[in-house]
C-alpha cells in the first residue's frame, strides 16, 4: 500500500507518543475537596465515598499539609455542620466550623490556597442552598445570607470563596461585599453552569445534606441546556468572578468545551461524587483498571478545556505523578 499519512508513525513508542502528546495532567491542575467536621483527632470514613473522610479540624491541617506536600495547590473545603436552623445562622458564624478550619490551615499551610464552598444547604435543615420562605426557594434574601457567609470566610483568611448555589446575582453580590470590606483580594470561583444532577448522590452522603423535600431544579440547571449555561457564565463574570466552573464534569464535556472556546477567564470543572464513584465502584469489581481510568477521565476533561479540575481522586493522581 502507498500511503503518504501514515499517523501509526506517531504512536510508535512511547517516547514519540510523549512528543505528540496534547494534553498533560499536571498535579498543579488540581483542586482537593475536603470534608470538615467537629471533633478533635478524627477521620471520620465517608459511607458513600470510599476513602474519602470527614476531618476534624486538626487531621484537616495535617492532611492539607500532605497534599500541599505532594505538590496540590488548593483545596476547597464543606463543613459538616450539626449547627442547622431555617435561617443558616451557622453558615456566617465567625466561630464557625469553616472559619476556624481556614485559620487552621492558614497558620499552618500559608501556600495553601483554601476555598470554601458557598450555599446554605449544611446549615438548614430541608437541605435546599438557599432559604425556604412559603415553600419556595427564595432568590434575594438567600443572596443576603451568602454574602454575610462569604464575608465571614473572608475575615477567617480565605482565599478564594466559591459560591456553588445557583442564585441570580450572587457573584455580584458577593463581590461588592468583599470589595466594601477591604478584601478585594479574595478572589471567586463561580459555580456558573451547575446543573441538577444525580451524580452529587454520594456527597450530600457524605454531608447529610440532601434536600429533605423537592429536588434543586428551581436553581441548579436542566441537563438538557448548553446556551444557558454560556449566558450564565458571561453573567457571572460581567459580576466579577474570577474562574468560572462546569459541573459535573463527564457528563457535560460540551459545555466545558463550549465555555473554554468562548470565554478568556479560567474553566475549572467539578469531577463530582457520583463520577468518583463509578470509577471507585467499577474499580472494585474489576472491571476498569482504577489508576488508568482516574488518568483517562482526568486527562479527557482537561482536553475538554477545563484548566483546573476539583477532584476526590487529586491526592492519588499527586501520587500517581510522582
Ligand atoms: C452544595 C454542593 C453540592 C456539591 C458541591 N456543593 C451538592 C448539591 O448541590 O446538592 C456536589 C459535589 C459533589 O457531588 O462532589 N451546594
């Protein structure tokens, strides 16, 4: 046969793949989502996540110092909070489980970058990101709630707060509170096109966190809509956030693919709970190879354009890379 492409060339060893190679996954890439509870000298096993805990705040600072170690740049923290009432008081309180868990970390792991998960759901108690008034999920009083929240996280020594609720005008609100404190140097990574998934089943697990009535349709996005996920990006950044997120990850590779060809501010993407556990699952029963499939799931959201990746397999891939 004559042929003048023969692409085979390419893919002849592994020292010509690594020439031709695209994309690489780099620990740097990566974000650690971690679990927080009370307590003192606890980890805490995670039913429906295995081998991920719930940290009591002084094993939380010993496990960010291994991950800071392993070459991880930031993790991005959710409180287990015990401290549920209808109005989150729990969310913005300044002694708080979340805000000395920042300061925790902060004196001990300064490089660290820590971001906070932002939205009510731990602190009520139906479960909803934002509060419930006659049944419905209000819009403007949440966003009041959340910028108290932010604030507080702020005042503790946060890096970077990440609003993961869904409600209208949020960033901006958030923004021009940080902004009126002083701390415009607290950066946001917008949860900007988060949809209603199944696949968040294993964390609110992990968080006691699902909603106790309804589903979160009337705020997280229909599956079916990619447009409306580019309109709430460009909302979220005309507001000020700084990186914007896809979430989850797999099942919604367009859209990640769509933001990153679209919009010149940074993609990070959520490689959720439910997508760690089908990995984590199949893995177990031996039908995938757990390392290559971590790898291969990883490597395709970054070729999707995401430049970041939230990840309950980072520490592992840290690893894996060394
Ligand atoms: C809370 C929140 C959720 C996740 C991140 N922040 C759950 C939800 O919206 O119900 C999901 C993360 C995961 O599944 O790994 N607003």
């Amino acid at each position: 046969m004559e042929l003048t492409q023969r692409p085979r060339r390419l893919r002849r060893s592994e020292a010509v793949r690594s020439l031709v190679r695209e994309t690489s996954l780099h620990v740097d890439d990566l974000i650690h989502p971690l679990f927080v509870t009370e307590g003192k000298s606890t980890r805490e096993p995670i039913e429906s996540m295995p081998g991920q805990y719930r940290f009591s705040i002084d094993e939380l600072v010993a496990e960010c110092q291994t991950l800071s170690r392993l070459g991880i740049p930031a993790v991005n923290l959710f409180g287990y909070s015990t401290e549920k009432d209808d109005m989150a008081t729990g969310s913005y309180d300044p002694e708080g489980l979340i805000q000395r868990a920042i300061r925790g970390i902060k004196a001990a792991v300064p490089e660290l970058c820590v971001q906070t998960d932002i939205a009510l759901d731990p602190y009520t108690y139906h479960g909803h990101d934002g509060l419930v008034i006659d049944g419905e999920v209000v819009n403007d009083e949440t966003v009041e709630v959340l910028c108290k929240m932010a604030l507080s996280h702020a005042e503790a020594g946060v890096d970077w707060v990440a609003p993961s609720d869904m409600m209208d005008g949020r960033v901006g609100g958030i923004r021009r509170a940080l902004d009126g404190a002083g701390y415009t140097n607290v950066g946001i990574l917008a949860y900007s096109a988060k949809y209603a998934s199944c696949f968040y089943g294993p964390f609110r697990g992990a968080l006691d966190s699902a909603p106790k009535k309804g589903d979160k349709k009337s705020y997280q996005m229909d599956p079916a809509n990619s447009r409306e996920a580019l309109k709430e990006i460009a909302l979220d950044i005309e507001q000020g956030a700084d990186v914007v997120m896809v979430k989850p990850a797999l099942a919604y590779l367009d859209v990640i693919a769509a933001a990153s060809a679209t919009f010149d501010v940074p993609i990070a993407a959520y490689n959720v709970s439910g997508e760690f556990g089908m990995i984590t699952a199949a893995a177990e029963r031996g039908w995938v190879h757990r390392e290559t499939a971590i790898m291969e799931t990883l490597t395709g959201i970054k070729r999707a354009g995401a430049d970041m990746i939230l990840t309950y397999f980072a520490k592992e891939v840290a690893e894996i890379l060394k």
